[in-house]
C-alpha cells in the first residue's frame, strides 16, 4: 500500500515527539526518513522509524540530543553527539561543514557518540545544494569480512561523494559491502538467490543462499579493491574520530560508529561558471555514450534514486506489510491515528 | 634478467640529463621509478623510462619543467606543472602539501599541465612519514566505459590512500578500472585469458580474450560502484582543476591529466597516540582474521607490495626481454655505459 510523504511526516513527527524528541530534532529526523523513502532508499528511510524509537526503549540512543563541540579550527571541528539521534547529529555537522567552507574553502568535521545517521546522500546533497563537493562515511556494527577473511571485521561502511551541478547534483551513494543485509533479508524472503561473490556461509565459502549468507558473512563490493575502501571508511570513522570500531558497536538498526563529513567549495581553484562548464560536459559524454550489448541507457551514480523521487512525490510512498502492522501497533501504543492509506489517482 | 637498483639508478639520471632534465628533477623521477620497480609495480617502474624520454623526444613533455603557483589559501594550491615531467612535479606538489598540512592540519593541492605521474602510492606514503593521512588521485588517456556503456570516457583514473603507522602506514593504490591495460597486454603475450567483467569487445559483449579487449573498452572494478569511483576521479582532477578530460589527453605513457593531493593531520581531531593505538587494533583484528576457504592469510592494502619490495631490494630488479632491449638501444644512442646485469647470490 502506499501512503502520502505529509501523511508519514505528521504521524512520524508526533511518534518522535511522543518519545520525549524535541520538535526540531525531530522535524530533521522526519524530513531525512521521508526524503530516503522518496528516493527508493527502502532501507533508510521509514522502515527505521519503529527502529529509532526501539533504540530510545532500549538506551541505545536519546531523544534529546546535547550536541559539544569538542574541538575546533577555522577548517575543522570534532563533534559529541551526546548518543543523540544521528541523523540531527550528522545534520548539525553537515550544517557546521557549510557554514566553515564558505569563509575557508575546505573543512572536515567528524562526530562521535550518534545513533544511525540514515542514507548519506542526503549530506552531500545538502552540500551540493550549497555549491559544495562532499565527502561523507560512517562505520557501522560488524557485517563485512575484509577480502580473503570470513571474520565480521567491517560494517556495511558507506561512502557518499556529492558534485554540485545547478539543481542537478551528481550523487554518488554505496556501501562498501557488495550487498546491504537488508537486501539479503529481502532475497530470503522472495525466495531468491543472491550473486556468488556478495556473501560467504559459516564455513567461509561462497554461497549465493540468501540465509545462508545471513549466518556466515558479507563480502565487500568489487574485491580486494572495494576492500581497501571498507578499510579506509573504518579508520576515518574511528581511529581518527575516537569513535567505536565497528566491531565494538551494538547490533542494532539505530546505531551508528563515527560519521565524518568533508565538504570543499567548488570554485576553490577556478570559478564556478567554468567548473560547472566542464563537469556539465563529463556528464554529456557519460548521457551520451553507447550503451554495452542488453543494456538500454547509461546513468549517472544517483540517477535511479532521483528517478524514484518523481515518482514517488505523485504516488506515495509504498509501505511493505511487516512495516505497515508495525506503525499500527506505534499508533495504537500512543494513542496516535494511524497514517491514512492514500488512494493512487 | 635482474639488474641492481643502484645501477639502473645511476643508468637512469644520465639518460635523463643527457636529455636537458636538469639533475634536481631528475633525481625526483629516478627515486620514483626505481621505487615502483622494487614494490613490485612494474607498470609503473623502470618499464616508463624509455616513454618518458620518447614523450620528451615527441613534445608531449617538457624536459625542464618550469613550475608555477597560480592560487594559494592556507589550505589550497593550484600548481601549475609547465607540462613538465609529471613525477617531479606531483612530488613538488606532495611536498607543498606537506608543508601546508603541517601549519594548517588540512590541505588540498592541484597540479595541472604536467606528464605522467606515475605511481601514487609515492605520494601517499611521503605523506604517511609525515604523520598525514592522504589522498591523491589523476585522471589519465580515456581507456575505460562508464557502467552499462561501451565507450572510452574515462582514464584509469587511479586511487590512493595512506593512512600512517608507525613506520609502516597502511597503502591503498588502485586503478578505478577493473585491469590495468598493461597487465591485459600481458596476458596477451603469455597466452592467457582474461576476467569476464573486465572488458568489452568491440561490439560492447563482456570477452575474456585480451586481444578483443584491447581493440574494445576496459570496464571499471566492481560494477556501478567502481564506475561511481572512475567519475569521482575525472571529476577531481579535471573540471575541479581545469586540467583535461581523459578523451583530451594525448594517448602516450609519458602522458596524464589532473593531479589532486590531500593531506590530513591524523592527530587533528586527538593524540596521535591515541590514533596509533586505534589503527593498530584495526590493523590486528584484520591480520588475525580467520582466512576464507582457500586463502592463507588476509593482507593488508599494499602489503603485496611491500613483500616483493623486501625480495627485490636483495634480489635486484627484474626487467623483461622488450625494456631492456630499448635501455641497451638509449645507451648506444647516447653513448652511456648499459646497466651491469646483476648476479644473484
């Protein structure tokens, strides 16, 4: 069933609210949640709401979050979230990496002590929007062998590159494992196989059965390179913040490892007219290139994301049935009128 | 055949001298080379020389390379290279960075107009003995499609990272594209097939035969996800710089596009202390990790490397039939004495 972004935005504003969230940390929360589900980011998006609020029950996160600024420089500042939830923690910090890049051209502000910082696009769009290339990664609980191991040494540790490009930034979004779990779950339940190299079984070999998968380990994306990414993510989110490895990081969907955010103004080396000039036509190339045998048109990173969004913003948000039975139940608990199922026109 | 480093060293300076490199820069670009060999990265070693003197001969570089600043910020430098030879001036680059990251803890440096740089691991590891994280990255002659196309739009557009460890710092290096063509015109000559997702032939249909993929297109490493990788580089390194596209840039191995180095005070958000600590604990969860079916022992990025590096400083470096019948043909043409081959022990 599908329902209306305004209708999931009220209904998940008064549930946060409900839970002791500030109105202001909810509403970013709120916007990022809604704005993953318009953009067919399934895993990121509503589907955390019941999650979060799980994460409040069980300690794991606050609902208010004190947010400290640790220490800081004219181009960079470390953050404590205060174990606040991550998605306003990661905000303020995207936010404070704006406000710094604009007087100083390049700046790096990490944050220790979130909850789940959701889909890092929506960081480095917020960059992009302000005329900023970004860089976002956060380390997560441990999933992810390193290439050749079958330990669970990694998250799923994302990586996100915005390129501002008027109105239309170009967004690149990936975990660096070749799989999410929650794409794994998916396939167990379609009754579907998975690729050969995405997972190992508990014995370390490569399985392509979903459930199998579930129990032994995933792989990173692309080999011993994509591996060599996980890593990178690893240390920047927690060496080099003082935030948990991922290994020391409570299962759970509501909790997160370090988050780091870089962001560099375009035209810290020429002006921006002939930046985007020259990235306008990188793109044109790419648009306009042959496509290889069996495949119809050749997209850019973040392209089917923004293809899903215009749809969605017509059709409503599609909810899956576990997810739905679980807003119920929320909107029950708290004496709160449950989301209204919108009717496609 | 092998031949020890100082003699190729020794062999090298004078060809290059005798070519109008003045002794300063050529020393820059012997080290690196020579470096490249012992590492095991042969690509990028001893192999060049005779590319670079022809790229001389051609025009495509210029002997002495005349450099200058065109903007700098406390944190940033554009770096104009007066298409000299791109080694010299990337390290010039490097070392300009250093310098900046030391005062101001982060720092973003750009070179253009300037030859091959070679191997970029060199800079990463120059900045990792200073106690900074790094990054650099160059877009280079258009070899390899975007995901889902069949055209060369892109360069090999290399990766790499450092992050410093006590005398041993952890070393990412990487093409974006799944093969080097190098080690596909290898596996040509011996006879070899190559991975399914590595190239395309000519009519854009994924082949294992190097000989088709050679005349067709290389692909990037890992799917849409690597493909995101190989946009970010030419993005990077040239609309962001000004410097070429990869299908601008003259298709020789003395040539390249844009060069990007960033550097990082790893103890800018805590001790490095604390940071060694962190790293090192990461460092040893992955050396102990349980290895996969198959496989032996997990490795750390760059340690292949750094193994082969420790056989060739004793055992000298090897060079095959084809580079060492065009090092015999420059020592004639210059009248310099060939490098001794060396006898092993």
């Amino acid at each position: 069933m599908n329902v209306s972004p305004n209708e999931l935005r009220e209904f998940s504003l008064k549930c946060f609210i409900a839970y002791g969230v500030p109105r202001d940390q909810a509403e970013v929360v709120v916007d990022h949640l809604i704005m993953a589900s318009l953009r067919g980011v399934d895993s990121h998006g509503i589907i955390r709401l019941p999650y979060y609020l799980n994460g409040i029950e069980k300690g794991y996160v606050k609902p208010a979050a004190k947010i400290k600024i640790l220490r800081e420089t004219p181009v960079t500042a470390l953050i404590d979230g205060g174990m606040g939830l991550g998605i306003f923690v990661a905000t303020y910090s995207t936010r404070l990496a704006i406000r710094k890049a604009k007087s100083s051209g390049i700046v790096l502000v990490g944050a220790k002590n979130l909850g789940h910082v959701g889909m890092l696009a929506y960081y480095t769009k917020l960059l992009a929007e302000n005329g900023l290339i970004g860089f976002a990664c956060a380390n997560g609980p441990s999933l992810v062998a390193p290439w050749g191991g079958r330990e669970r040494i990694f998250g799923t540790n994302p990586i996100s590159v915005g390129f501002p490009v008027n109105g239309k930034p170009v967004i690149i979004d990936m975990a660096t494992s070749a799989m999410a779990s929650f794409r794994i779950r998916l396939a167990k339940i379609k009754g579907e196989k998975i690729p050969n190299d995405a997972a190992l079984d508990k014995e370390g070999r490569p399985t392509n059965d979903p459930e199998a998968a579930l129990k032994g380990v995933l792989l990173p994306f692309g080999g011993h390179k994509g591996y060599a990414f996980s890593l990178m993510v690893e240390i920047l989110s927690s060496a080099l913040l003082g935030a948990p490895m991922s290994k020391e990081i409570i299962h759970h969907p509501s909790t997160q490892g370090g988050f780091l955010v870089a962001a560099l103004d375009a035209s810290i080396f020429r002006n921006y007219e002939d930046y985007k000039r020259d990235i306008l036509k990188i793109i044109e190339l790419i648009k306009k290139c042959e496509p290889m045998h069996g495949v119809k048109e050749v997209l850019l990173p973040g392209e089917p994301e923004e293809l899903i969004y215009e749809k969605r913003v017509k059709t409503g948000i599609p909810i899956d049935q576990e997810t739905w039975k679980r807003l119920l139940e929320i909107a029950e608990k708290l004496g709160i009128a449950p989301p209204k199922i919108m009717r496609s026109p």
